[in-house]
C-alpha cells in the first residue's frame, strides 16, 4: 500500500525476526505475570473438581453460565483467521499482508482456549472420553451422534487441524530464514521445521497454490464451526429465546466482528510493543476498521431480527424472556451496555477517517466491541434459562461466582501467555509476505501525478 | 486499440484497454443504443397481455380478497427481488474500488427506473392485505392479532409506512442515476438531437465537470448510496414478512428476511451480469467490456450461490430438528410436499446449477460462464417466488390469526389470467429498462475514463501483469 516504505530483505529480516533474536525487557515480565493467573486459574479449575460444581453458580435451571458463555467467545475469536487470512487473500486484498499470520495464531489459540471450556464445565472431566468411547458396551449406551453437542467437537477438531495446517504451510518459508539465521540446537529444530526449503521456483508455486486452495477449502470449515455452535442453542426446543432460524449466520457474523477485532488490537500492541511501525502501518488499521464498519453492521441486522422475531410469534413465554432481557435489572442495563459497546460506540469511533488512523480510539473501540460480545452471548444464554420451565416456583436466578471469574481471567491470560511464547520462537508477521507486496509494488504516470500502484498477482 | 500481447494464462481480453480514439467516440455511441425495436414490441405486447390478466382477475375476484392473487404477488416480487438491489451493486462496488466495475455501473442503475413500476405494482397489494386485528372473536387457538411486524399497530401500520417505504426506494435509486448519470449527458449532449438533447440540457446542462461539481456529485452518490443500503434491506423485510411469512399461521423465521435480501442481491448480480453480456457479444462494446467483470462478479455469485444454501439449510435444520407440529407442517407445505417440485427447480436454479458452472475457474474467467449461471439463478428465484408468495396467498384466509396452521394445503397452480400476470409484471419491467437504455447513455463513460488511466499492463520479470493505480 501507499504508505510504506520499501525496504531492503536483509532489513525486513532483522527487524520481523526482532522478536525471536532479541528479547525486550518487558518481555519476560508480561509472561511471568500470564503464567501467574494461569497458574490461579488451573488452580481453581483443580478445586473445583475436587469440590464439585457447586462452588460455582451453576445450579437449576440454568446450567450453562460463564463456562459456556467463554466457550462460543473465544470460539468467536478464532473466526478472525480465516476471514484475515483465506478470504482477504482470495480478494487479493494488499493491506491483508501483515494482519495474516497474527490472525491465524489467534484463531488457534483461541480455539484450544475454547475446547478447555466445555471440558471443565463437566466437572469431571475424564469423563470426557465417554463422547468417543460407547459406555459400558453391555448397555450399548454410544454418544448420540443426531445432537450438536456431539457435532461441535468434530467442527472443532477440523477446524484446529485445518488452521495448524495452515499456518505451518505459511510459516515453511520464514522457518528456512530462521534455518540460515541462527545456530545450534535453534539451527536444528529450524531445519526439520523448514522441510527442505530452498526457495527455488517449483517450491514458491507449490507453497502458493497450497495457500489458495487451503484458503478455500478451509471456508466451508469456518462457517460450519460457528454455526453448529449456534444450533446448540437453536435447535434447542425447549428454551424459548434459543430456538430461532437466524442463529447460525447470526453468530458467524458476530464471531468475524469479535475476532477482527481482537486482531486488529493484538496488531497495535504488536506495533508498539516491537517498533513494527514501517511493517504494520496505520493504512492497515484503517481499512480493517472499514472492513468492520460492513462486519458491524451486518452483525446488527441479524441481532435486529433475532430481536424483532422474539416478539413477533407473540408467545408468551417468549415475549416474558425479552421482557426480562429489556426491562428487568440487571439484564436491562446488561442489554444497553451490549449494543453500545458492540455496535453504537465502536461504528461512531470508526465513522471518521482520522479516528481509524488513531490507534488509541481504535484501541478503545475493539476492546468495546470485545466486551460487547462477551455480554451478547451472556445475555443470550442466561435469561432463556432462567424461565426455562414452565412453573413458576422452578425460575432463579444465576449469580456467577468468583472461581468462575477466575477461570475466565485465566483463558484470556493462556491466549496471551501463547501469543507471547509462539512470538519468540516464530514470526508473527509474515516475512515473506511483507517482501511480496514490496516486490508487487510500483508507480504510474497520471497527467503530473505519479500515483502508487500494484501488480495483479495472477 | 493497441493489441493486447500477455506472456501468462489468461484469455487476451481478459482486462481491455481502450485507447484515445475509442474514449473520444464513447460518449456517441453510448447514446445510440441500436436495433431494439423486436424487443420492445415484444415487452409491449407481454404487459399488454399482462393488463388483461390483471382486468379480467380483478373483475372476477375483486381487490379485497388476497387469495388469488397469489400469482400477481409472486411476480410482483421477483421484479422487486431482480431490480431492486440492482442501484446498490453499482454504489457497493463504487465504494470499495473495484476498477472491473466500471462497464456495469450504469447497466445496474438504470434498474431504478424499474423502481417506478414496482411502486405502481404495490399498490394493489396493500388494498389487499388483511386486516392486522383479528375480526372474529378470539377462538381458543385464536390470536387477537394476527403475527405481524406492526406487534402494538401503530398508526399507519402497515399500508402508510409500508407505501412510504416502497416510495422512497425509486425516488434515492433515480436520484442515483441522475447523478451518476450527469457527467454522461453533459459529454453527450452535442451527439444527440430531439427530445433526448433538450432533455440532457435540461438535466446536465449545470455540468460543467470543475473540481467542486466532482466532489459534489461523487458524495451525494456516496450518502444516498448510504441511505439505500439501510433502506433497502427494510422494504425487503416488510415485504417478505407482511406479504409472505404472516399469512401463514405459525410461521416464525428470523432468517427468512435475510434469505429474500441475499436472493435480491444475486439475482440483481445475475440480471447485470446478463446484460453486460448482451452488451459485450452483440452491442458492440468488446472494446470497453473485457471478460474480467465477469470473472471478479462470477466469484461474487459463486459466494451468493453457497450464501444461499447456507441460509436455507439453516432454516431447514432448525424447523426440521425439534418435531414441532407447526414446523413441520410448514416443511411439509413450503418444502417436502405441496411445493416440493418447485422447491426442487428452485434449488437447482439458486444453488446446484449455478454453484456447478462456477466452481470450475476456466468457466469463471469465460465471458459466458457468470450470465450462464445467471439465467439459472433468475429462473430459481422465481421459482423461489411462486413458491412463498402463491404458497402464503393460497394457505387459507381462515387461518392467519390462528396460532399455528394445522392442515396443509395444496399447491395451487396458475391459471390463464395468472399466467399473463406473471408475464406481463416481466414484460413491464423490461420494457421500461429498454426505454431507460434509450434515454441514459449506457455506459458509465465518465467511470470507463478514469479507468482507462487507473489500469494498464506492466512487466514484472519474465511476465505481464496488470497494473491497478491506487490513487485513494
């Protein structure tokens, strides 16, 4: 893109390998204090399964509380890969180029992240392998494969595999510098890494096709994980706020706001925190901040009509539950916080071309908007099950308690803790990717203007 | 025109580069459109034929009864679904620079005019919907009001808003293409004679093409552009819910509306696209129409085509999961039984036909392969059609303010009159897009200009690539 100087490989090499070769003070402290409240939480996960769901709120009728609000999170986070990296490589977007590799690390961490949840949230959690492993084969008791619950771990798993794949055909290249840059036992892991790559023709078009046809085979991948997540929910019958058509593109669309966003604010902290301002430039923030205006607004769309449609059947007990979600504390102010952090705040702070190019208002505004979404699926999950049943005496509420808090601190410090050491030990930036575009780059002549211009790939 | 020589695997006319003598003569050709005087008697007599169905049913029916009218709904809205978008594809593709949209920019506006006639052909409709409150006494399975958008009926609702709300979307799409259009005329206006000169004086004579009139122009496009992007998917929701979903007891669909939006958006992309063709094998235009217009749109429809079924099976998977008596009568009316075969031409059409040219890239990169898929995405969009709206119309006016359906009706199959409807809503529809060719200038000159200098080839080692400026 424009903005960018053109610099020589040598330099791109020393500076995007800064992060491996070189460790900045702040560094170890950041991972000395992750690893701290990943330690608590594991702790607390530990306690909790010696004492029992109990200490958390978990209780009838709501059964699925901050575990499982977490869990499609941080599943939601993991949609920014796909869309960062296959889909603006496909549209042959130039300013995808330093967001990819940061993007599709997060999609993996955020989703080992999310597959602890559903894990813990089972209290004993060996029994895990009953999904797949029949049940006393005398009773012939096998995981019952017509649920969703027994779909979302196979989305999952292939989206993981998928995902790892990608990112290592990616990285095959950045491994052979790495290869010709260090020495000793690094040299070593970095040549079984690099499987050979020397950089000649046949293996640049073999590296490319595998990179576009995984960009599209991994897309029908990405929209189903989501989506199966969503039936979850959806074809949940007897929870009225669930059951509902729209759910699946509802929380795909939900999961590629949340997750760019995420990105684009792991990307400012990577600028900053390691001088990557020639590589990671605020053109870059600002066309991720106008691909998200179209994401955010889509988002609403479907929200609008999941809304509308709450009502629209006039069934009672529908109608109780959006009653509670609008009127009654504290899930009204929970709802007005949601919709202002997920969709009014952020668009109003990315309507202007300087506020995009400033990195704190857009800062303020993914964090916005994360937290938005974290209410959204709070606020979606908790008050259908509130009023589950059809008796009265049945309602409670769900107060969440501190472990569970506790436990959710910890997922956000174990992706951070992972962004932290996979930065030390591979690129998060994409070295030969950076070299490409300066390669594609180049200037026409317009009348007097020499204007900034770029090759077509194909 | 320079001959095009490419060291890599594209088709020659892949990307065209239309020289100085081409540019100089654009303006006088854009404004003589050719031989078209068969297919304007043709669309003629089709809405004439169209008028007599439309007579003779109101005569035999009235207007105060929807039931049969269910044909006239049904092509009333898949000209709505075809044009109605099509001003939209023209802005989105403006806003985020794509130059291989530049030759079917003002091929997609000159829908708007189709606009005009979708407002005059609603107008009918909403003397026919029923009533929101339920006239009878409230039965045991009855509702007081029957399910609705307009959930506490405000004033007005639905026949003021739902009327504004189909107004306002000809009155942005015209403003669109008058604007876009202005620049076009001004240039053209020392080539054409008559009428058609004093109306390009009349509209473009201000343009003098300074500075301040660019900007102008390029953000009031920008900002009514904006406003129909909001507005647009409303109407879609009103009518899709109001028109269709409503009339069937029980019928709860939050995705439903974004079907018939995403339905808008590819069959407005394929109409285009079929046009562009036209233009490109018989118009005259190769020089100004290469085939990467059809390649970059092809993906786009490829993505709609997969959109598509993605929304359907939603639905389909939710209804059909949990066994719901309702649900599954709604299944079996709209997709398993009743309708079953023209849910199957509707699939085939908006998803297997389409998704199967376009999955191969030699057909994506071909001229011909986008237009193909196309006709077989019109075509299931009015099977799409017929089989919600004559299927909303015809499921018994008794049942609207019950809580669910409980009897599945048949399908109903058109008669005479129905039949001429239908042609003839098709018939109108083209014929005013035909007259809207011969008074705009058909190509976007000023936007074919600017591309011409925006893209040229360059040598980048051992090949020839495109070059794209990026001025922004």
């Amino acid at each position: 893109m424009q903005e960018g100087r053109i610099l020589p490989p040598e330099q791109i090499n020393k500076d995007l390998l800064n992060s491996i070769m070189s460790t900045p003070k702040w560094y170890w402290p950041a991972v000395g204090i992750c690893s701290f409240i990943v330690l608590i939480a594991a702790t607390v996960v530990a306690y909790m399964i010696n004492k029992g769901l109990g200490i958390t709120g978990l209780n009838r009728p709501v059964m699925w509380g901050f575990f499982i609000t977490n869990f499609v999170f941080w599943i939601g986070i993991s949609h920014a890969g796909v869309m960062l990296s296959a889909i603006l490589r496909l549209a042959k977007a130039e300013w995808r180029r330093p967001a990819s590799r940061a993007a599709e690390v997060l999609t993996i961490f955020s989703l080992m992240t999310a597959m602890t949840m559903p894990i813990i949230h089972t209290g004993r959690p060996w029994r895990s392998l009953y999904w797949f492993f029949p049940y006393d084969f005398a009773r012939g008791i096998f995981p019952n494969i017509r649920s969703p619950l027994v779909w979302d771990p196979s989305a999952i798993l292939t989206y993981l595999t998928s995902s790892v794949l990608f990112v290592f055909i990616a990285l095959i290249p950045d491994f052979a510098i790495l290869r010709d840059n260090t020495t000793g036992l690094k040299k070593i892991i970095y040549t079984k890494l690099a499987m050979g790559w020397q950089g000649n023709a046949r293996q640049w078009k073999l590296q490319i096709v595998a990179g576009i046809l995984l960009s599209a085979l991994i897309l029908p991948v990405f929209v189903s994980v989501h989506s199966i997540v969503s039936w979850d929910f959806g074809m949940a019958v007897s929870v009225k706020a669930w059951h509902s058509t729209v759910f699946a593109p509802y929380f795909v669309v939900g999961a590629v706001h949340s997750g760019v966003s995420a990105v684009i604010f792991v990307l400012i902290l990577l600028r900053q925190a390691y001088g990557w301002h020639d590589y990671i430039r605020r053109e870059h923030v600002e066309a991720l901040c106008r691909l998200l205006i179209v994401v955010s607004t889509g988002w609403f769309y479907y929200f609008v009509m999941e809304i509308i449609f709450g009502i629209y059947g006039r069934e009672a007990d529908e109608v109780a539950i959006r009653t509670l979600q609008f009127t009654i504390y504290p899930w009204n102010y929970i709802m007005i916080i949601f919709i202002v952090t997920t969709y009014f705040l952020p668009i109003f702070l990315w309507s202007r071309k300087v506020w995009r190019r400033n990195l704190l208002i857009v800062s303020i505004a993914c964090i916005s908007v994360n937290i938005g979404m974290w209410l959204e699926r709070y606020i979606l999950f908790i008050p259908g099950q509130i009023n589950k049943q059809v008796f009265t005496f049945t309602w409670a509420n769900y107060t969440p308690s501190l472990f569970e808090g506790i436990i959710v601190l910890g997922t956000f410090a174990l992706v951070t803790l992972l962004l932290l050491l996979f930065s030390k030990v591979m690129p998060l930036i994409p070295l030969y990717d950076i070299k490409e575009g300066d390669i594609l780059k180049t200037e026409v002549q317009i009348g007097r203007r020499t204007v900034p211009a770029t090759f077509r790939e194909d | 025109m320079a001959e095009l020589k490419t060291l890599n695997h594209h088709y020659k006319d892949m990307w065209v580069f239309p020289d100085a003598e081409d540019l100089a003569g654009l303006p006088a050709k854009a404004t003589s459109l050719g031989k078209t005087r068969l297919l304007l008697w043709v669309t003629l007599i089709l809405t004439v034929l169209g008028v007599v169905g439309f007579v003779m049913r109101a005569s035999a029916d009235g207007l105060s009864n929807y039931e049969p009218w269910g044909y006239y709904m049904a092509a009333f809205s898949f000209v709505f679904m075809v044009t109605a978008p099509a001003p939209l594809v023209s802005v989105a593709f403006r806003l985020i620079r794509s130059h291989w949209r530049r030759p079917l920019t003002r091929i997609a506006e000159i829908f708007a005019l189709v606009g005009i006639v979708n407002f005059v052909l609603y107008i009918p409709l909403m003397l026919m919907i029923p009533e929101i409150a339920n006239p009878n006494e409230i039965g045991h399975h009855s509702l007081d009001i029957r399910r609705t958008l307009w959930i506490q009926v405000p004033w007005g609702a639905p026949h003021f808003w739902e009327t504004a709300a189909m107004f306002s979307l000809p009155l942005m799409s015209c403003l669109i293409l008058l604007l876009s259009s202005t620049p076009d005329m001004s240039a053209s206006i020392q080539y054409v004679t008559g009428a058609k000169k004093k109306l390009y004086i009349f509209l473009a004579g201000y343009w003098k093409g300074s500075k301040r009139q660019w900007l102008v122009m390029q953000a009031a496009i920008g900002a009514l552009g904006g406003l129909y992007f909001l507005t647009l998917p409303f109407v879609q929701f009103l009518i899709s819910t109001d028109l269709g979903m409503s009339l069937i007891a029980g019928w709860k669909d939050s995705i439903f509306p974004a079907i018939y939006t995403l339905m808008g958006f590819q069959t407005s992309l394929a109409a285009i696209l079929i046009v562009l063709y036209v233009f490109r094998k018989w118009g005259g235009y190769e020089r100004f129409i290469g085939a990467s217009p059809f390649w970059s749109a092809s993906k786009i429809l490829l993505g709609l085509s997969l959109l598509w079924i993605y929304h359907m099976f939603a639905f389909f998977i939710t209804f059909w999961y949990g066994r719901m008596e309702v649900e599954q009568n709604i299944l079996n009316y709209l997709f398993v039984d009743s309708w079953f075969w023209i849910f199957i031409l509707n699939a085939l059409g908006s998803w297997l036909i389409p998704f199967g040219i376009l999955v191969w890239n030699p057909v994506r990169r071909a001229d011909w392969g986008a237009p193909l898929a196309g006709v077989f995405v019109l075509f299931g969009a009015l099977m799409f059609n017929v089989r919600t709206f004559v299927g909303a119309f015809n499921a018994g006016r008794e049942q609207i303010y019950d809580i669910s359906i409980t009897v599945v009706p048949p399908a109903v199959a058109p008669d005479i009159w129905d039949l001429f409807m239908l042609i003839g809503v098709i018939g109108l529809a083209g014929l005013v897009y035909l007259i809207g060719l011969k008074i705009f200038p058909v190509m976007n000159i000023w936007e074919i200009k600017e591309g011409a200098m925006y893209q040229k080839m360059g040598r980048l080692f051992r090949g020839n690539y495109l070059v794209l400026a990026k001025p922004e």
